[in-house]
C-alpha cells in the first residue's frame, strides 16, 4: 500500500446513482437540521403539523430514518425551504462533484 496515491474520477457519478442520492439525502438532512436549530423550532410541534411521531421526525432529520419524497416536500414546505432543486456538475479542488441548486438555476434564468 505505501507509495500508492489516491486518484479522483474524472466525473462524479450519475445523478441517479445510490451514492449520489445518499449524499443528497445527508445534504437535504442537515439543512433542515440546520434550519430547525437556527429558528429554534420545537420538534414536538413540526411533528404534530407534519402528523407523524416527534422521533421519526428526529431521527428523518439525522439521516437515521428516511420520510416518504410526499413528506420530504410537505417537511420543507413547512419550514419555508425550496423543495425543488436540481443537481449539476461542480468542482471542488479540482475533484468533480455534483452541486445543489436552490431553487433551480432555470426558474431563476426565466424571472429575469
């Protein structure tokens, strides 16, 4: 092993991939986490709106437990966030990556 080097793809994987979708959902975990933290908003209250028990909902937002796409939508709506987005190629240190886009680049480009 010693003397290998590490080398990077020359493009991140399909949009569709598991582990793209998996890096997405953690993305999508943390900025309603986030979110909730920075409002101070009590859990006990989304999950009552959100009609679900308070540890789902805790353990959805800390990527334990996954929420139907419906309930990801109704949750971000609930918290004033874009539940809409679209992924497109980046660069981060010269290494490709994918990068989320709130709200898509194309709705922003038509309202201009």
């Amino acid at each position: 092993m010693e003397g290998q080097t590490l080398t990077h793809p020359s493009t991140p994987p399909p949009s569709d991939s598991p582990l793209t979708l998996m890096f997405l959902g953690q993305y999508v975990s943390a900025l309603m986490h986030e979110t909730i933290a920075y409002l101070k908003l009590p859990y006990d209250k989304l999950a009552h709106e959100m009609s679900i028990p308070e540890l789902v909902l805790r353990d959805a937002v800390e990527g334990k437990m996954g929420l139907t796409r419906g309930q990801w939508v109704k949750f971000g709506r609930l918290l004033a966030l874009p539940t809409t987005y679209i992924l497109r190629p980046g660069e981060r240190e010269g290494v490709p990556c994918w990068e989320i886009c709130f709200p898509p680049v194309s709705l922003m480009a038509n309202k201009s």
